[in-house]
C-alpha cells in the first residue's frame, strides 16, 4: 500500500495532465499555499485555483474550517481526485459554492 503523500501527488500530477490535455495552463504549487495546490488558466484565460485531495479509496476527506469561513469565490475549486491502487483514476469537481453547501 502505498503512502498518502504518494496518493496526493499522484492525483495533483493527474489532475493537471487531465486539465493540459483539454488546453488549459496548469502550475503545481511548492512550498507553503493553504487551499492552492494548482494555479490554472482555461483556454479562454480565465485564472482559476483549485485545492486538491486525493484517495486511495472511498472515504472522507480532511480539510480545515477556512475554506467554509472564507468570503464564496468563483474562482476556487476543491477537486477530489480517487486514485486507486489500479484502474483509472476518478476527479469530482466541487465549485467554492457547492463546498459551502455541503
């Protein structure tokens, strides 16, 4: 079984071949960026930021209180990406809206 932190970046690195395969601009960010994990531009250059989490299998998810307490943005996105040991890799897009809902 392999670790968490190898499930979080093997679904980060997905998720942005996924979003480059489709024409968008993808950037992984490093170091320390609460609640962005990728900076984006779609094809018609709208930036975006999306927080990823990611799964081996189907379970919850952690994430801290800011993201609900934070003024509702059009341009976040929180992605869960389900990667499995095998088979394809499986992405849920949720709009900073929908989080809120939740």
């Amino acid at each position: 079984m392999r670790s968490s932190h190898h499930t979080q970046w093997a679904g980060t690195y997905a998720f942005a071949a996924e979003l480059s395969r489709r024409s968008y601009d993808a950037a992984l960010t490093v170091g320390n960026t609460p609640l962005t994990d990728l900076l984006c531009i779609s094809p018609n250059g709208r930036p975006f930021r999306v927080e990823m989490k990611s799964l081996a299998s189907k379970t919850y998810i952690l994430t801290g209180k800011r993201i609900f307490e934070m003024e509702t943005r059009s341009d976040f996105f929180l992605v869960v990406a389900l990667v499995p040991e095998t088979g394809p890799n499986r992405y849920f897009i949720l709009t900073h809206q929908q989080i809120k809902g939740a």
